[in-house]
C-alpha cells in the first residue's frame, strides 16, 4: 500500500477536477461515463457555499461530497498536481 505525507486542500481537489474537465485551453482530459448516474449527479448536484468554495451541507446536498471527494483523489493520485509550493505526484507516495 502507498500513501502520500498528506493531502491537498478540498478546494484545491475541486479546481484540479474542474480543470481536468476543461481547462483555460479548453483540453479535456477527463470524462465521466454516462453509466456513472450517481457521480455524474453529484456532480451536477453539488452546491457550494457564497463566496467560501465550501460544500454546502444542507438536505439537497446530503451525502453529495463523498463522491465527488473520491474523484477528487483519483485526479490527485494518477496527475500530477501542483498546488502552490507543494507537488503532488503519485510517484512520489511513500509506503506505509
């Protein structure tokens, strides 16, 4: 089993799977299988927080981050992110 020394930012996971979606070029690199009808939902479901970039927790969005969190560390894992100073390479994961 590998594990990175830690994780990125929630809001940082979330900017890295938007840009997977489409970046400031426009190039995709991810797309989600029209299969996948609860994570697509929850993708288009999630609800954030004005001005906090926080999910919102309300009944609507119930039990919507687990998903989109687990994407969000799929990207991390199998891209190389970098977020700020610190680099997240899944080459780089350490064994536990």
């Amino acid at each position: 089993m590998r594990a990175r020394p830690g994780n990125p930012l929630r809001r940082d996971r979330y900017n890295a799977v938007n840009t997977m979606f489409c970046d400031g070029s426009g190039r995709r690199r991810i797309w989600i299988h029209p299969r996948c009808v609860h994570l697509r939902r929850h993708l288009e479901g999630l609800l954030f927080r004005e001005g906090t970039g926080e999910p919102e927790v309300g009944a609507k969005c119930k039990d919507m981050t687990h998903m989109t969190d687990a994407l969000g560390y799929l990207v991390v894992a199998k891209h190389r992110i970098r977020f700020g100073e610190t680099t997240f390479d899944a080459d780089a994961m350490h064994p536990i």
